[in-house]
C-alpha cells in the first residue's frame, strides 16, 4: 500500500532519521517502538502523507483511505455524539449520495418517458444500492452505536454534544468515528491513553476483527503482544523491522546486540593486532611491501559500531516499619456524589502482603475507593480504619496538576518531605533520569513523562508502607514503566492501584478486585488468572447471536449422563430450531418474491418488445416505470438475502463449536 524509500526528516537541524525505508502490506500490523522523541508520531504522520520529507520518496500503491488517531483532535463540538461518529463513515455517505442521484435521474427519466434512459439508470441505481447495502449502509447507525457503547458511553450519551464531554472522552469520540470509517490502512497514536481497561479490551477485539492495515504506537505491551505481528523500532535514526509481537522482539533484539558487541569486539582486536604489527615493522624497510598492504587493508575495513543503551531508571521507594496485619478496613459505608451513590454499605479489608489492582467498568467506583483511603473523598456512613503504622503516600491519578510549574524539579521534589530526607533528593532524582543541570529545570517545560517521573521521586523519597496508586503509569514510556514495576516488586509495603496496563498489573498485583455497581469481587492471583477466573470477553462489536443461541453454542462443562446429554442435545436442537426460525421463515419470504419478480419482469420486457407497445409511448412509459420499480425491489431484496445468508451461516457455525 505504502512504501517509505530512504528517507530523511530534520526538525531544527537536529535529524530525527537517515535513509530510513519501511513497506505497509496491506492487512499488515506493526507496532511502532523507539525511545521518547525518536519521531515515531512524525513516522505516522509521514505514512499519512501529512509531513514532507527532507529527502526519499513516499509511494503509494493505488487508492487507498488512510486515517489516523492523532493525540491532538479538534471536530465540530455543536454536533452530538451519534452525529459525530456517523461523520466519519464517508464512504458509505458517497454511496448514499450516488444512490440519490441515481433515483433522481430515474424519476427524470420516467418523467421524460426515455425507456431506454430509464432502463440504463435502473441497471446504475441496482448496482449502487448493491454496493450500498454490501458496505453496511443500511445497518451503518447500529454499527455506530456498537462502536460508542464499546468505547464506554452511555445509550443518553448519544443526543449529548461533542462539546460537553472532557478532553478524554472525545478522545474516544473521535476514535469511534475512525473505527466507523473502516479505512484501508489505520495509523493509531496511543489508542489506549484514554481508555478504562474494559475499553481497551473491547477495543483489543475490534482490531483483532479488523481486515485493514494497523501500525500503531503504544506503550501498553499486553496490547502490542497481541495485536501485531512485527514491531518497528526506530533507534538512533534508523529502523529495524522486527516479524515479532513485541515480548519476542525484545528477546531478539537482545540477541542481535549481543552477537553484534561480540562481533565488534571481535573486530577490535584484530585491529589491535594489525595495528601493532604495523607500529612493529612499519620502520623495516624489508617488510614495507606488508605493512603498506595492511595499512590499506585496515582502511577499507567497514567498521562494526555498537549502540550502548543509555542507563534507565532505577530508584526504590523508601520504606519505614513493618505494617499491620490488617493496615486498612473499610465497614458498611456509604459513598455519594450528590444523588449519585457509589457505595452503599462497602465493606473492604487490606491485609499485610496485599498487592492489589482494582479493575473494573469506567465510572464504577475505583478512585473513588482510593480516594477514599486517602481522605480525599468523606463518607456518609459507616467507619473507615487506618492502623496507626500506616504511613500512606497517594499518588492521584491527575497528580502532575498538583505540581508547582514555578519550582525546579529539585525545589518541587524537596518540597513537603521530612528535613533529613532532603540529601537524598539528588540521588533520587539521577535514579529517575534528573542528572546534573536537569535538576534545575522548572516544572513548566517538562513533558508528560518527565512530570510523571518528578511525582513518582517525590514518593520514592518519603518514607512509606501503604502506596495508593491511581493510574501511576499514564505518561511514561515502556522503559519507565518496566523500571516502576520492577521497584514496586522489591516494595515491602502493601500497594492499592488502578492501571489500565494489563502486563504492569500482572507484574505487580496478587490480588485483583473487580469494581462494578458498588460491589467489590476478589480474585486471588494477578491479571492473566483473573481473565481466566471471571472468563469475561468483552466483544460488543459483532453482531450478536440470539441469547439462545449463545446459551447452547457454550462449551460443555463436566461430562454428563447419557440421559443429561439426550436432554442436553435436544435443549440445543430446540435452540438451534428457534433461533434459525425466523431467519429461514425471511429468506424464503424473500426467495419468493425475487422468483415472483422475474416472472413480472419477464412479462414486461416480452409487452416491451411488442410492436403494439412500441407503437403506444403512453404505455411503453408505464411499462418502462414498472420495470425500473421491480430493477430497484430486486436489488434491495438480493441484498437483503445476502446478509440473511451469512446471518445463518453464523448461527449455524456458532451451534458447530
């Protein structure tokens, strides 16, 4: 679809890549990697066509719809939520548009009396109404509002305006017109930042159905691993292209340094070698003829260079006292926002050891939970414990508003901690990347990620056992992230967190608590037991089978009698009867029809072709009305057949597993 030929981007003389090349197939999945400004969203905006290049060539293949997801969105904010999403189906709205045309000039045409006009834009209009209804445009507006409800909105949302949503949500609005457009080739910045993790799930099952092309950035390795099958890594100006989800590319990656520092330094001593036996005889006029032709054999070596990973992050959090057994217990408490009850007569307890996610719908109650430990949030009824060694740090899920833009990093750090924490503070700030003069940047020109690293050292410096943690790793790169993992894991104290990040959850909880309508359910183990425990998919976008039809396509549990299984059979053949029923019942309804119409058409073109007829204009116009109206019925009826077809046919294999 796309080819990228060496090409080359500068932004202020500074080059982002060199002679960089990169092929899109289509139905390819790449997942774009490389380091905080390494020019992955630029990559993206340069397949999009929307960044010129310094040097190389962008070819592409025939025509092809590209769309992308770009963390900055603007949009028409007087439009509501159903009217947006639907906006972005401009394919299916050109459809539309040629159909209109095609009926106005037929009703011209039969106005005119033309016949043979109106037999040729009969013919037009059955052929766009086919490719119409083959598109979806018939279904397009409940395609619509799967893909919002998927995304997390409400079925009241839908008549809401573009404008009275929050920067996040009309993220998510602008996605949902993306995913509508169904474009060939899907560019995705960050598709996940603004999504709770049951949307990003749904989200995860959307695109593994999609047929297009996707290349996406994204810090969430869980998703990468399942979603692409090669990773782009762009690293120090060049791209490597990597056929691995992103768990096995780092293992290759590994490898391949590896092989290549030891092919370096291989190379290295030779050189040594050869060096030394230059500056040995290169004064002995008997070896001259040698030295002159090592001399020349050294200068045409290409030499090996190897890129040296700069130091990460690397830093602990300061512990105090061993805690209680039980540090928090939370009894028959009642939350509320105005009218709006969260909880009512929670009950919550955490024990020493305690690592616990909370997971769960967006707006189901989980800060709310933290905040709550935290103080942030009072309640109305019942008790709230914490033990009196709990020395507690929470770190909320908008803390980069909390920090001052005015202080430097190390004035911001130092703020607020105990005085003979204070000779810390420069440590701990090179352990998150603040080295020398960094630390004296003001707040205000840091990024996202530099911010988030700020926050996290201000914890990292006081001492603590209970840590609350609300979407800790929003803003931070793989690195960071895989750096904060590995410090909570050393972390002695218990941890209460919200992450949208599956693989951070898996290496750090033991317990995970699912939040929904104000109950809380435990389940012992981390992310990947979880998913296998509550065996929830979240897949809202496909057409949905019959609830029969789900109920007896389940798998079987334990082996049955042969009396159960005689029940069993017969429950499902019932199933299967009633939920093709109505299906069969419509397709034959339609299969009649479409045989009745033939045979009309049949007789109006024999009356056509009659000499009477031809001698008669006020007839043949009438006829040739009749036979455009059956032309336009019959296309919208075969249309109809085929995706009745393939309705059964998916009921039919759903009964088959």
């Amino acid at each position: 679809m796309i080819r990228l030929e060496n090409i080359t981007k500068t932004y202020g003389g500074v080059p982002l890549f060199s002679e960089l090349s990169l092929h899109i197939r289509p139905g390819v999945r790449i997942g774009l990697v490389g380091a905080n400004g390494a020019g992955k969203t630029t990559l993206l905006n340069i397949l999009a066509g929307e960044t010129e290049l310094d040097e190389g060539t962008r070819i592409v293949s025939g025509k092809i719809r590209v769309g992308m997801l770009r963390q900055e969105i603007g949009g028409d904010e007087d439009e509501t939520l159903l009217a947006s999403v639907l906006a972005g189906a401009t394919h299916i709205s050109r459809m539309q548009a040629a159909m209109e045309a095609a009926t106005g000039r037929l009703d011209e045409a039969e106005r005119e009396g033309n016949l043979d006009r109106v037999e040729k834009l009969a013919a037009l209009y059955s052929e766009a109404e086919e490719r119409f209804a083959g598109a979806g445009g018939y279904f397009i507006e409940g395609k619509a509002k799967a893909i919002i409800s998927g995304l997390g909105f409400k079925e009241e949302d839908m008549e809401r305006r573009v404008g009275a949503f929050s920067g996040g949500w009309r993220m998510r609005i602008y996605l949902a017109r993306l995913l509508l457009s169904e474009p060939d080739l899907l560019l995705l910045d960050e598709p996940t930042n603004h999504l709770d993790l049951e949307s990003s799930i749904w989200l995860e099952s959307f695109l593994l159905a999609y047929e297009g092309g996707l290349v996406i950035i994204s810090h969430d390795r869980y998703f990468l691993n399942r979603m692409v099958d090669a990773i782009a890594d762009i690293d120090y100006k060049k791209l490597t292209l990597y056929p691995y989800p992103y768990d096995r590319y780092i293992e290759e990656k590994e490898k391949r340094r590896a092989l290549l520092d030891s092919a370096a330094n291989r190379q290295h001593k030779e050189i040594e070698r050869q060096e030394r036996f230059i500056e040995r005889f290169r004064a002995k006029n008997t070896k001259a003829t040698v030295v002159q032709s090592r001399i020349k054999a050294l200068a045409k070596i290409d030499r090996i260079t190897t890129t040296r990973e700069s130091s990460g992050i690397g830093f602990k959090f300061h512990e105090t006292g061993r805690i209680s057994n039980i540090p928090v217990e939370v009894g028959q408490v009642k939350v509320a926002y105005g009218e709006n009850i969260v909880y009512d007569r929670l009950d919550f307890i955490m024990r020493r050891g305690d690592r616990i996610a909370l997971v769960g719908p967006n707006g189901a109650g989980k800060s709310t939970l933290i905040k709550l430990l935290s103080g942030s949030v009072p309640h109305l009824e019942g008790r709230v414990r914490i033990a009196e060694n709990v020395s507690m740090k929470y770190f909320a899920q908008h803390q980069l508003d909390t920090l001052n833009p005015k202080n430097s990093v190390l004035e911001e750090v130092i703020s607020g901690i105990p005085f003979g924490a204070i000779p810390r503070a420069r440590t701990i700030l090179g352990g998150f990347l603040f080295r020398k003069d960094d630390v004296d940047k003001k707040v205000e020109i840091l990024s996202g990620g530099e911010k988030s690293r700020v926050a996290l050292a201000k914890i990292a410096l006081s001492p603590t056992n209970l840590l609350l943690l609300d979407e800790p790793t929003n803003h931070l790169d793989l690195k960071s992230r895989q750096a904060l993992e590995k410090s909570l894991a050393q972390y002695g104290g218990c941890i209460l967190f919200i992450s949208h990040d599956r693989a951070f959850i898996d290496a750090v909880a033991n317990k995970i608590v699912h939040v929904e309508n104000g109950e809380l359910t435990e389940f012992l183990g981390n992310w990947e037991y979880y998913e296998k425990k509550r065996g929830e998919r979240i897949d809202r976008y496909k057409a949905p089978l019959p609830a029969v039809v789900n109920e007896a396509a389940k798998a079987s549990g334990p082996k049955k009698s042969r009396k159960e299984s005689r029940k069993e059979a017969a429950r499902k053949r019932k199933a299967v009867n009633e939920a093709v029923a109505p299906v069969k019942k419509e397709i034959a309804s339609i299969e009649k029809r479409i045989s009745e119409i033939d045979k009309q058409t049949e007789a109006l073109n024999t009356q056509l072709s009659d000499q009477d007829t031809y001698d008669n204009p006020e007839k043949s116009r009438e006829l040739g009305k009749q036979l455009a109206h059956l032309n336009k019925e019959n296309g919208q009826l075969i249309a109809k057949w085929e995706l009745l077809s393939k309705e059964l046919e998916e009921i039919n294999s759903a009964m088959a597993r």
